[in-house]
C-alpha cells in the first residue's frame, strides 16, 4: 500500500509527536510511506523573532493565508525547509524510520507558478485584487524521485516549498501539495491529520463520504476545515482511491485512520 500523509499545525507545535512517528515507522516497514508537513506556527514565531510581522489574507472562498513577499519567502524556505523540515526527520529517524528530508526544490520535486494576482477580503469586507507575491500553485510532481527512495526503503519528509518557473521558491499549501503529491503517485489513501476527530457536521463526526458529497458540503465548511475538505477532493480527482481526515492525537492515528476506525474517509463513487 503506499500511504501520504499529512500533520501540521497545533500537531507540531511542540515538534512530531511519538505517537505519529512511531506509527509512520511500523507502517513504513510493509507499506510505501510518504509524510508532507507543514508548520504555519513555527514560521510565525521566527518571523516576528526577526522584526517581520506576518500578514494573513482572507480569499472570496474562505481561505485564510500566510501573505509571501520576497522577504517572507526567504523566512519561510529557511524554516520549512531547514529546521523543521531536519527536525522531523530526526524524530522519525530516533523512532527507527528510514526518513529523508526534501523541500520542493530538491530534484525539483514541486514545481509551481506564481500567482501574479490574488483576489482578497479586506477590512470592510470587499473584494480586492493585490499583487500575488511569491504564492503559488503546485503544477508538476517529480513522482519518480519519490518512487526512488520509497523503493531504497526511505520515508520521504517534505516541506512544502515549490521551485517557481522563474527558480524562485514559493509557499504553497501543506494540504494541497500532499494532495497533488499523493495523486502523482496515484496512493491508496492520503491521510490528513488534524487537531479535531474529522469533518464535523451538527456536533457529530461524519465517517463516511462521496466525492460528490463532500463537494457540495464545501460551501457549508468554516476556514478551520475548507482547505483540507480541498484537498481531499481534489486528491480524489487525480486518482487518489481515498483520503481520511483524521485525529492525529490519539494512539497509532495513521493506522486507525487507513483502517477506517478513526475520522471521515472521503472516496469516489
């Protein structure tokens, strides 16, 4: 089986927790294993540690983002693809994975485009069009570096940093890359995991969902879920058999979440 999986956010505040490192691990022994992280928090902290304030947007859709100007890009490279990015795989390594840590730009493994544009929400609740930064979308994985070292036995970690067209790096979402990273590979399940036990709907888990089902419910979901509600449906559309939003918290979060036994699984059909 070959699994992606995703953790970011409040799950890696205090860096990878056991439970998910050991978990990678034992899976990683019979399956083809491969982690996207993200780390929001972290690249926050270190930007106003540098006299950067960070500037969040808000799209027409909902989703809120981190605004990428040169100088936000260079913080952002540094902690997504260094720090965190070696800290993660020391984690896994001292759970004994074989985990190799990649950016984007390695192998030019994401390959994206710059949005010239973004169109945003402002203070008075308007729409407004502002130049794109250095955000962009993921166009092209480099599966066969992937393929590569999951068949030497390796646990690829991967920051999301794209390569731009012009060589420059961008900040793309963790949730979509490991969507897009998942549907080049064409994995069994990508795994989303998340400080909630799944999509909540009315106070309950939802455990089951269609792609068509979940696409309409996008109009329905709050920022905290829309994205990756995103990105389960759009792994789904490139191939991906099926995606799980799951808890991260409890014990083995990614097993219980490839046997169904936790979150709301999300597949075609």
């Amino acid at each position: 089986m070959l699994i992606v999986v995703k953790a970011g956010g409040k799950l890696l505040e205090q860096g990878l927790p056991s439970n998910i490192a050991m978990d990678i691990r034992a899976l990683s022994e019979k399956n083809k294993v491969v982690f996207v992280h993200g780390g929001g928090i972290e690249v926050t902290e270190t930007a106003r540690k540098l006299g950067k304030e960070p500037r969040f947007i808000v799209s027409p859709e909902g989703f809120r983002s981190r605004y990428t100007d040169r100088e936000t890009a260079e913080i952002y490279t540094m902690v997504m693809a260094g720090k965190l990015n070696k800290q993660l795989v020391i984690a896994l390594q001292s759970k004994g994975a074989k985990a190799i840590g990649l950016s984007g730009l390695d192998g030019q493994l994401l390959r994206g485009e710059r949005k010239e544009r973004l169109v945003v929400i402002n203070e008075r609740g308007r729409k407004m069009a502002i130049d794109g930064g250095y955000t962009g979308r993921i166009v092209e994985v480099n599966a066969d570096l992937l393929k590569l070292l999951m068949d030497s036995g390796y646990v690829p970690v991967v920051s999301p940093v794209a390569m731009s067209q012009e060589y420059e790096p961008l900040n793309v979402d963790g949730d979509r890359t490991a969507a897009n990273i998942a549907g080049a590979l064409r994995a069994d399940v990508l795994i989303l995991l998340t400080d909630v036990e799944g999509l909540i709907v009315d106070g309950r888990v939802v455990p089951k969902l269609r792609l068509a089902d979940a696409k309409e419910m996008l109009l329905k979901i709050g920022p905290g879920m829309i994205t990756k509600m995103h990105a389960a449906t759009e792994a789904l559309e490139l191939g991906v058999k099926e995606t799980v939003i799951a808890s991260g918290m409890g014990p083995s979060p990614v097993s219980s979440a490839v046997n169904h036994k936790i979150g709301t699984v999300i597949e075609n059909g």
